[in-house]
C-alpha cells in the first residue's frame, strides 16, 4: 500500500470516527468536497499543505494520517 492509499484509509477512518461528513470536513478544511472525496478514493495525492489543512481541521497530527497501522514497524 502507498502513502495514498495509506491516507486515503486513515482519513476516511478518522472522519468516520468523528461522525463528520465530507462536505463538513472539506469546509472546515478550506478544500471542496470533490477534492476530498478523490483523496478519500485514492484517486488523488494531497500536497503537504492540504495534508495540514485536513489533519487540522480532524484536530490530528498530520503524521497521523500517514501511519501505516496493523504492521510491525522496525526499530
């Protein structure tokens, strides 16, 4: 899985756990929904900026959304 997919997975996760919809999300965020929603798809990659502008607008890190989860990671 690349760092796309990875963040697709982790904001649609994250959103959900919010109980936040896209159209909320993407407000918040500054960004359109269509935009958000072809990043939740993988279908777009997010420059850094809109990576900062999502993961404030979830109240995460936005090195969150790039972990890679269930995976033993190395030391």
């Amino acid at each position: 899985m690349d760092l796309k997919e990875i963040m697709a997975v982790n904001l649609r996760r994250k959103r959900h756990d919010l109980q936040m919809t896209q159209e909320e999300l993407a407000e918040r965020a500054g960004l359109s929904a269509r935009y958000v929603g072809a990043i939740e798809r993988g279908d777009v990659s997010a420059s850094v900026t809109v990576l900062g502008q999502i993961a404030e607008a979830l109240g995460t890190e936005p090195g969150d959304l790039l972990k890679r989860f269930g995976r033993a990671t190395r030391s």
